[in-house]
C-alpha cells in the first residue's frame, strides 16, 4: 500500500489558502439582487460591475444598469398581451432581419427561453420566464463584442438569477 507523504504544515497551507481564495470571491463578487415592486421580476448580479443604475421608468416595468466599459442590464416584466410562448418567442426573434440583428443560440423550455447573438457591434444574452400570472420576466444582458471572456460567464450567472413570484 503506498502512502501519501505531507510536508508538515501543508493541512494548514491547504486550509489557509482556501479560506484566502473564499474571502477573495467574496469580495469580488459582491451580489445584488434588484426586485421589480410592480412584477416582481428578480435577478442577482455583481454592482460593482453595472454600478450605473439609471433612473426607473415612469410605468416601473423595471430597471436599467450600465458599467463603466459599456455593458448594460435590464431586469424587467412585461404583461404578456400577444399570448407569447417560449418557443413562439425565440421562433420570432431567429426571424427577425433587423440591420445588424442576429440570434446564434436559442434554447427553450416549458416556461423559459434563452437567446443570444450580436447586435451590431454588441454581444446580447437575453432570459425569459413566462410566469402564469401572464407576466413575461426578462433579463437582458449587452456589452461590446471586446469584452465576450469578461462577460459572457457573468452572462450566463446572471440570467440563470432571474426569478418571478
């Protein structure tokens, strides 16, 4: 039977430096979580990247954030007056040929979808949960094409937050 020799200390070391890299996401990752008064549309997200809230709209439908290299998020409800489904949704949006507009993925689900692609010179990552309340709760995610390896984990993190009553 081999045996597995420890420098002396390294338990500590081990332990030590897990507990540094725990406390270091920490705060580097600081959450948020927004939640829409009106639709009670919900989502996480780090504010110390979109630390730039912008001022709610006048119907509060929900909010926008912007950061300081040009990425933007919205959280947002909407009723769902046109009876959308998720598959409905992403069908029309893969149709739309608006200039510079283009889907490269769509996923969906009994309630959700899931989109992106580029939209002129920015990347989007867009969540939709159609609720039963006929709400349609969206995240949407966009930042330049440059910033893909920043923000396209931060992308998915975010949207996988959105929630709904």
């Amino acid at each position: 039977m081999k045996r597995l020799h420890l420098i002396q200390g390294a338990p500590l070391a081990i332990a030590l430096s897990s507990l540094f890299a725990i406390v270091t996401t920490t705060a580097i990752a600081k959450p948020f979580t927004y939640v829409n008064a009106r639709f009670g549309t919900a989502c996480t997200f780090p504010d110390e990247i979109f630390s730039d809230r912008l001022p709610e709209p006048e119907n509060g439908d929900g909010q926008q954030w912007l950061s300081a290299d040009g990425a933007s998020l919205t959280c947002s409800g909407i009723y769902n007056v046109d009876n959308d489904t998720p598959k409905s949704f992403v069908d029309d949006e893969k149709a739309n040929t608006g200039p510079g507009y283009k889907v490269t993925y769509g996923k969906t689900g009994k309630n959700w979808a899931v989109l992106s692609g580029v939209k002129g010179d920015k990347v989007f990552y867009e969540r939709r949960l159609f609720g039963k309340d006929g709400v349609i709760r969206t995240v949407w995610i966009e930042y330049p094409s440059s910033l893909k390896a920043k923000y396209d984990p931060l992308a998915g993190t975010i949207a996988k937050s959105l929630r709904g009553p």
